[in-house]
C-alpha cells in the first residue's frame, strides 16, 4: 500500500465485569459507538457470546439495528456471527434486511465461535466448528448471490432455498473472516475473496503468524483468480491513552485485574498470565497495547503497520473497559484528535500551508501591512479634502 490511509474503529466483543448492572453496560456500549460516530472513527465490529457472563452480547445484529438509528455515518459489522452455531439461510436473510435497514452501512464478520462454552450449551463438537464454518460460509455466500440452494450436510438441510429480498449493497455486503492462530481464517478469506480480521495479538511472533495468514491468503486469492487487497485487512490491538503516562496506568487500575482474571479463568486463551504482578509493563514490553500518551499510540501504531509487512487497511481497538467511563470517553477522543490524522493523511497538508506561510511572512506580511497603510492614508486625505 503505497499511499497510506489507515482506517480506525472498534471491536466490542464486549468485555463487563459480572458485578455491573447489565441493562446499563449494553446502553454503555451503545452510547461508545455514537461517541465514535462523532468522532469520525469508521467501524465497530460488535460480537456474539452466550456464556461466561463477560461478553454479554448474543445478538450482534439486534445492536447492530439499533445503533443504526443512533448513528450516522459509522460502519457497523458482526464481530463475529458464530456460523456454526444457526442455519446458513436464517443467516443469509438476516443480513440481506440489516444491509437494508443500515443503508449499507453494515458488515458480515463469521468465525467459528470462541467460546467453548457456548458450543457446549449448544452439543456442538469444537473440532466440528471450523468445518461447520466453511461449509456454511459458502452457502451464505451462494444466497447473497442470488442462488439457489440445495445441498445437505450432517447439521443444516437447504431445500431450493432463495432469499426473498435483494441485496442493498452491490454486490452484495462487505464480509469478512476472523483469523487468529489457526490458519482457518487465511483459507477462507483467500478461498472466498473476502476480508480478513486479525485477531490474537500484536506482539512480534503475533504480527509474523498474522503476516503469514495474510500471505496464505493471498496465495490462496490468485489461485482462485482473485486479488486479495491489503485494504480488506483489520488487524486487532489495545490502546488506553491519556494526556500522560502516570494518568493513563492510574486509569487502567479501574478494570485491568477483572479483564485479566477473565482471560485466565473463563477466555479460552489468557492474554495476561496469571503469575503476572505488574500487567501494564507486560502488555507495554510485549508490545501488545499501548497505555500511554497520543505520541505512545502512534508509535504503537506505526510499529502494527510496520510489523504488517506492506501496510493494513485498518487497525481497531479491542473494546476492553480498563478504565472508568469518562476517561474511557478522553482516550478514544485523544486518540481521534492526535493519532488518527498522523495515519490518515490529516497533519501533512495544513502543516504544509502554515509552513509555507510562515515562510512568506517577512516579504508578504511587509506588502499587506504596506497596502493596509496605503489604503488608511487615502482615506484619510479624502476626508480632509486633499
């Protein structure tokens, strides 16, 4: 990507501490997503549990609908429908009538499903999961086509099925795949041509397993007589910024330990180990969040485009309320204000112009204040009649 232009948003898994009221920790993350709508971030990716307790969104499309209304201009996507877990064609329909709904503003984001948990409450084998997932992607795929479908597989039956509604977006609507350590994701986004969301860290070792995903994607794009492009690609990081150093560690205490106990004692793989004391010098020196100032976060974030090997379309932040909400609020603004420009052609150009007219000022300056002058002493003899 020679010219670089790197989208902003949010994936809001989410993650709330079990002791907050629930009613209210939705109406939180409803209330972030028109926060950054307004501050021009441009998309959320909203996800899909039903267990644990922590993640408590079972319906990203339902939020997705709603957050519609309550926003203007930000993309909205599932982060990630679990296709495994509900018929390919209910899936299908569903989205065809939120691309209605949304104006085109929604996204279909599938994954197998994360949480064993759920797959559990469901008597779905985990090894079955990824299978299931390509299996029913393809389908989807074929109805938002315009296709008809008859195929019969050992967990869904399609009889000469066929959506009732068109597409609102042309072709169809965007969709992506989530990848993380397994190559599963690579394979079907090169297989299918469509987007990849990274997920899984973004230390040193996890930007080369994200970089080899995206080559076999690639890979696997020409072989099928597409192009992957690099604008499709979202790679998944942490940030808590403030206007300091010391206040961005002071504001994470409010919900960092809860967020690591989660990931250790529920969440399939732990981001923090639990034999860990000090959580934010380990995220810091694994490169795995930015808890800092604005100019900590472009670093971080120019190491994620570095690290990418070519350059990403966008780069998101992992919801994660480690802070309080005010300053939660203060971080994603800072971030809007004096990050995203850097990455988004924003600073070059009106520095440029007030570079330029610094440099003109002796030379300009002198001529309009003279021509000011000249201007005040001809009225003034007018006046006088002279």
């Amino acid at each position: 990507m020679t010219n670089r232009y790197v989208r902003t948003g949010v994936f809001l898994a989410p993650f709330h501490h079990t002791n907050e009221n629930p009613t209210l920790t939705l109406e939180r993350d409803m209330d972030l997503l028109v926060h950054m709508d307004k501050l021009n971030y441009h998309e959320a990716w909203i996800g899909e549990h039903h267990s644990g307790g922590y993640e408590n969104i079972g319906d990203p499309a339902m939020f997705i609908a709603a957050a519609a209304e309550r926003t203007r201009h930000i993309r909205l996507g599932t982060g990630v429908v679990s296709l495994p877990y509900h018929h390919p064609f209910i899936v299908a329909d569903k989205m065809v009538q939120l691309d209605h709904m949304t104006r085109g503003r929604a996204m279909f984001g599938v994954g197998p499903g994360s949480l064993v948990y759920d797959a559990a409450k469901l008597g779905i084998d985990p090894a079955t999961q990824r299978n299931r997932l390509n299996e029913g992607l393809e389908v989807v795929i074929r109805l938002l086509r315009g296709e008809t479908v008859n195929q019969e597989t050992d967990w869904f039956k399609c009889v000469d099925a066929k959506l009732q509604m068109p597409n609102y977006t042309q072709p169809h609507i965007e969709m992506a795949v989530a990848s993380s350590r397994s190559p599963t994701g690579s394979y079907i986004a090169g297989m299918h041509g469509i987007g990849m969301l990274a997920m899984g860290g973004t230390s040193k070792d996890s930007m080369e397993a994200h970089c080899g995903n995206w080559e076999r994607c690639e890979t696997l794009s020409k072989e099928n007589g597409r192009t992957a492009n690099r604008k499709d690609w979202r790679i998944v990081t942490f940030a808590h910024v403030a206007e300091t150093r010391e206040q961005a560690e002071k504001d994470v205490e409010f919900g960092l330990k809860n967020f690591a106990n989660y990931f250790s004692e529920v969440a399939t793989f732990p981001i923090i180990p639990p034999d860990i004391t000090d959580p934010v010098s380990y995220l810091r020196e694994n490169q795995l969040a930015c808890i800092g100032t604005p100019d900590d976060c472009i670093e971080h974030f120019e190491r994620i485009w570095e690290g990418s090997k070519g350059g990403c379309g966008a780069i998101l932040l992992l919801a994660q309320n480690w802070a309080d909400w005010q300053p939660t609020l203060r971080s994603y603004e800072l971030m809007a204000r004096f990050v995203h420009p850097v990455f988004q052609g924003g600073i070059q150009p009106r520095v440029h112009s007030y570079n330029d007219a610094a440099a003109k000022y002796s030379s300009a300056g002198e001529q309009s204040r003279a021509a000011v002058q000249a201007a005040i002493e001809k009225h003034g003899a007018k006046r006088t009649g002279l």
